[in-house]
C-alpha cells in the first residue's frame, strides 16, 4: 500500500469520527480529490489550489479552465470542484422548492436561487397564506442594474392568488447595503401591494452565501391605510414618504 493510501485512510477515519467540518481547507479540498486523482498524493495539489486561488471558498467559485491549471488537477476533478457550489444550491432548492416558512428559508432559497450570479439578478417570489410558492420570476440585469417593474409584480401576485411577495436581488460585488434607489422602489412596491391587500414580506440582498434583510433591518415602510377618510390618507401619504426619505439619509 502506498503511503498517501494510509494517509487517505487515516483522513476518512477523522471524517467519521469528528465530521467534514472538523478538516483544515486543504484537507477539505484533498479528500475531495480523493475519487478524481486515485493514484496520487492530493496534499500537495490541494495545497497548490489554496496558495493559487487564496482560499477554499475561492477554489470552488475559479473557473474549470483555471482549476486544470493546477499540477496535478484533472479536468474531471477542476470539473467536480466547480461544479460543486451548484450541487450545494441544488440541495438547498429540493428542501425549499415547494414552502418557504420564514426568514431564513427565504434567504436560503434567494443565495440558492441568485447568490453566486456573476450578473445582477432580481427574483420575486409568489406565496401562499402557508408559505407554499405560488410563482417564481426571475429577471436578469442589464449592466450591472435591474429595472423593477412594479405595475406586474402587483398584477402577478393578484392574478396567482398571493398573499404574500417575497423579492430579492443579488449584488455580485459583495456589498449588501441596500442603495437608495432599493429603498425607494421597494417601498413603493409596499405601497402598490397593498392596495389590493397583498403583504411584501421581505425584499432580500444576497451575495454568494450572504444575505442582507430590508425587513430586519427597518428599511420597510408599512403600506399607507385606504380604510380611512381621503384626510387620513394624504396625511398617511405625507407621512410615508418622509419615512422613506428619513431612510435614505440614514443609509448615506
């Protein structure tokens, strides 16, 4: 037996004792290999990926093309590694698919269904009173923006029967704060709902497995009430909009 074979052995023995998590990233990256390079030590080639690409999280998300790069790497094996995020997603979508019950199923469902985007996406999803996913659209930006269109997300979620809208967009950048312009489309996306009395339960940033809540965070307004005299509503509508732009001074 050669040695790397005792060594892999001793691996799948930790593995089994302590979990996955308990592995450095190299070791991660070495027992992944493992199907994929079976004839060769994979320490020294997970070690490569790790100094090449910077870290674990870097490696999977590093193009097939420049994975083979790596001495050592098959193109099966960079194919594997790259693909594996999306087998991640996967998993996370076949639990979801079908209900979303609260804030952290939404938020794994977006970062599933958008996170790792390389282009801005926007995804509205269509619920249920239990959760159950309606109707799902989403919309690919063009550079490097997404344009809302807020008359057909009211007309899909009357038209499907929703009682709640969930929406979300991803920022392939990184940053999660919300800009201006979320802020203001968002609440008047709150506003339109809820004339037809259809709650916005959240709209979600998500970039890679991050995710940023304008719920939690306080950047919602509640829609303004049409039950009162055309008074209470133009002062409800004066009031909404100076929490709006109350908003967006706080976010500069």
């Amino acid at each position: 037996m050669a040695i790397h074979d005792g060594h892999r052995e001793r691996l799948r023995n930790r593995i089994k004792k302590s979990g996955f998590e308990s592995l450095e990233d190299h070791e991660k990256l070495e027992y992944l290999l493992y199907p994929f390079v079976p004839r060769r030590d994979t320490n020294p080639i997970a070690h490569e990926l790790i100094r090449t690409f910077g870290s674990f999280k870097k490696v999977l998300e590093a193009e097939t093309s420049a994975l083979s790069e790596v001495y050592g790497m098959t193109e099966n094996a960079a194919l594997f590694l790259h693909t594996l995020p999306d087998v991640f997603s996967a998993y996370l979508l076949s639990e979801k698919e079908t209900r979303l019950l609260g804030p952290k199923e939404c938020a794994e469902y977006f970062i599933a269904k958008i996170g790792r985007r390389k282009e801005e996406h926007f995804l509205v999803v269509y619920l249920d009173k239990g959760g159950r996913i309606k109707k799902a659209e989403e919309v690919k930006g063009i550079s490097g923006s997404v344009s809302v269109d807020r008359d057909k997300i009211v007309q899909n979620a009357v038209k499907c029967g929703a009682v709640f809208v969930v929406m979300g967009h991803n920022h392939p950048n990184g940053v999660l704060e919300p800009s201006d312009a979320d802020i203001e489309a968002t609440n008047r996306i709150v506003q339109a709902l809820g004339v037809v009395n259809i709650k916005l339960g959240d709209h979600l940033i998500v970039s890679g497995c991050e995710y940023y809540s304008m719920q939690a965070n306080g950047d919602i307004v509640d829609p303004v009430d049409l039950s009162g005299s055309v008074y209470q509503f133009a002062e409800g509508l004066v009031r909404r909009e100076n929490d709006v732009n109350r908003l967006r001074r706080i976010k500069k």
